[in-house]
C-alpha cells in the first residue's frame, strides 16, 4: 500500500478514537458513583465541559485546517486527545476530573470538520466514504462501552482512560510515518456554493443547522444515557459493569452498519427523501423506547440507534455534494458547532429528567419531539438543488 492509501485508514481511525475517547466517562461514572458513593446525577454533569468544548473548539479548528494545515492539525489531534486521556487517568478529585474530560474535548473537536472535510475532498463514491467513516466511528461508540466496562471490571476505572491514551498516541505517530503530507487546500472557488445559486445555497444551509441541533441533542443524548439506561431496565439481563458495556457495545456495533447502508442509499437517491425517511422511523421509535424493559427494551434500542446512525452521514453528504472544498472544513466546523455544542444540552437534560417520577420515560419523549422538529425541517430540503446558470461542469 503507497503512502497516500493509508490516509482514508488513518481518517477512520481517527474517528474511531474520537468517539471511543468521548464516551468513555458514561460507562466509567458507574463505577464511580458506587466507588465514591455519589449520585450518577450528581457525577454525570462532569462531563458537560467536554462536550461545550467538543462543539466550541470545532470552529477554530476548521478556521485553522483551511488557513494553516489540515494534516497538521490531524497530528494534534491524535496525540493532543491520547495525552487528555493520560492525564484524566491520574485524577484524584471529581473537578480534575470534570477538568481531564474538558481537555479531552478540546482536542476531539478536531476531527470532524478536518477528518471529514480531508476524506470528502475527492472520494470517488462519497456516500460510501461517508458511510464506512461513520461506521468506524459508530464501532468507536461500541468499543467505549465495552472496553471501559471489561478494565474497570479487571483493572479499576483509570484503566479505562489509560489504555485508550496509549492506543492515540501510538496512532499519532504511525499518521506522521506512514501518511504524507498533501499540502494546503487550493483555493479556486469563487463562492462558497458548489454549482448553486446564493438563495438555494442559503436555504439548504438553514435547514443543515436545524436538523443538526436536533439530531445533536438526539445521538448525544441517547449515546451518554444508554449505559445507564440498560443498567436501570435490563436488570434481568444482566448487573455486571462488562455485561452493560456488551450490551450497549452489541446495540452499538450492530446499528453501526445502518451508516454503510445510508452511504449507498446516498449515492443513490435524493438526500430529501432520504431525510424524510430517517426522521420518520425515529418519532414512533423513541417514543416506544420510553416505556419498555428487558429484552422488549434491548430490541427497541437496536431500532432506535440504527435509525438515528442512520442520519449522520445525511448531514455531512449535504456539505460534500454541495460546498466548495476550499471552505469544507469552515461549513462543517458550524455544522459541528452547532450540533456538538447544542448536543451538550443532553448532558443537563438527562441530569434534570432522571430525577423526575417519569425517569428516562420524559428524555425519550422528549428526544421524539426533537425528531419530528428534525422532519419539519426535511419537507423544506429542495429535492434537485438548481445549479447557477454559468457553472461548467
């Protein structure tokens, strides 16, 4: 394999590490509340700042891809996000702990708008790009439940950040051995549109941002509650810390596939109805997910999570197909900011209506509401966006 084919594997890897690195506290705050005898409630908002700073430090981080250098900010990444595991490993109060995951989310706001804008630069199929890329990502949101889960079991709860630190860092240094360097993106575009007009342009825009935040606060919020969510209603099932993270790493990894099925309907078929689609099965399905337990529940969750993968590769198909490339990494530091940053309301959210009578019952209602707000916002989506008049193709 030249070189330059190791840059998609590095990409998806990365996002793969993103993720993993991002949800590990969920699981570990389990083993937490019990270890300091403290509320999940009270230890869940710990993690607040390191998801505002996973949506905050997006935009700066594509201002600098396009300005300074995508590749170089790829090495921050990986080695930045394996130091901030290291260091929240070696915690010893819950503010330095709250402190370790802030830093952990500096450096994970990265990714997305420099990861996903250097992979959609020219794939020949972008859906497939897109969709395996969520696919290793979503794989990323598996392993940290389960990973987590099997080393605090064995090896304590520092175990959980140590070994994921390791394993970027290791990354970081085979991306500056084995990936070259492209260069600076050129800048040729004369508007930020990519063949379509200003009016369309600004439309499509709009309705990226709402769909966006709604979808943000919907992955982020079931993402960072289902641990607790299984530890609550598959009681039966299971009561063990590895025995949770299985079975959210099971539900995870299987819905994962549902992007690599949506990155083929992409390069098929219109991203309007495609939304439509999506934004529908997930209204009945959360709303199913409110009330079930057991394996009636596990069931439901498979559904729900496979439909809500399934938007993720929507939105970013959106920026591929339609902003120019020298201005990707800036669209997607907005979309990021604002789906990242709104996302981080889950985090609250969650803390508030857990300790309401109704539980988890009032965040899934209210996620269902979220997602048809998510489908209002699809029925605007122009079906064939209107190319400008002098484009060339």
């Amino acid at each position: 394999m030249s070189k330059a084919r190791w840059l998609a594997p590095f990409i998806n890897l990365g996002h793969f590490l993103d993720h993993l690195a991002m949800l590990v506290f969920p699981t570990v705050v389990l083993a937490l509340a019990r270890e300091w005898d403290r509320p999940y409630a009270e230890l869940l908002p710990l993690t607040l700042g390191g998801f505002i700073a996973f949506g905050a430090f997006a935009l700066p981080a594509g201002w600098l891809a396009d300005h300074w250098s995508r590749y170089r900010m790829m090495v921050v990444f990986f080695l930045g996000i394996g130091a901030s595991l290291l260091v929240t490993g070696l915690a010893q109060s819950p503010w330095q702990i709250g402190l370790g995951l802030t830093l952990i989310g500096v450096f994970a706001a990265i990714y997305h708008p420099v990861g996903i804008a250097m992979l959609v630069a020219a794939p020949t199929k972008l859906g497939a790009a897109l969709g395996w890329n969520g696919l290793y990502g979503n794989l990323g949101l598996a392993a940290a439940a389960i990973i987590s889960g099997a080393l605090m079991d064995f090896w304590g709860w520092r175990a959980a950040f140590f070994l994921p630190g390791l394993l970027c860092v290791a990354a970081g240094l085979a991306f500056l051995a084995l990936v070259p360097d492209p260069g600076p993106v050129k800048k040729t575009a004369k508007s930020i549109g990519l063949h379509i007009d200003r009016r369309t342009m600004a439309r499509i825009f709009a309705i990226l941002l709402v769909a966006t935040a709604c979808g943000g606060v919907i992955f982020n919020s079931t993402t960072v509650a289902m641990p607790k969510v299984f530890d609550e209603r598959l009681r039966a099932l299971t009561q063990s810390n590895v025995g949770i993270g299985a079975l959210v790493a099971i539900v995870y990894t299987m819905a994962a596939f549902a992007q690599v099925l949506m990155g083929t309907l992409i390069d098929r078929f219109e991203l309007r109805r495609l939304m439509i689609g999506v934004a529908l099965l997930q209204i009945p399905l959360l709303a199913l997910a409110a009330n079930l337990q057991g394996w009636a529940m596990l069931g439901a969750a498979l559904a729900m999570m496979l439909a809500i993968f399934a938007q993720i590769p929507l939105n970013d198909a959106i920026v591929g197909k339609y902003v120019a490339d020298e201005y990707r990494a800036r669209v997607l530091s907005v979309r990021y900011v604002v789906s990242l940053g709104v996302a981080a309301v889950a985090v609250p959210l969650i803390a508030v209506l857990h300790r309401t009578e109704g539980g988890f019952r009032n965040v899934f209602l209210v996620l269902a509401a979220l997602a048809a707000g998510m489908l209002a916002a699809s029925l605007f989506f122009p079906p064939r966006p209107v190319p400008l008049a002098a484009a060339t193709t």
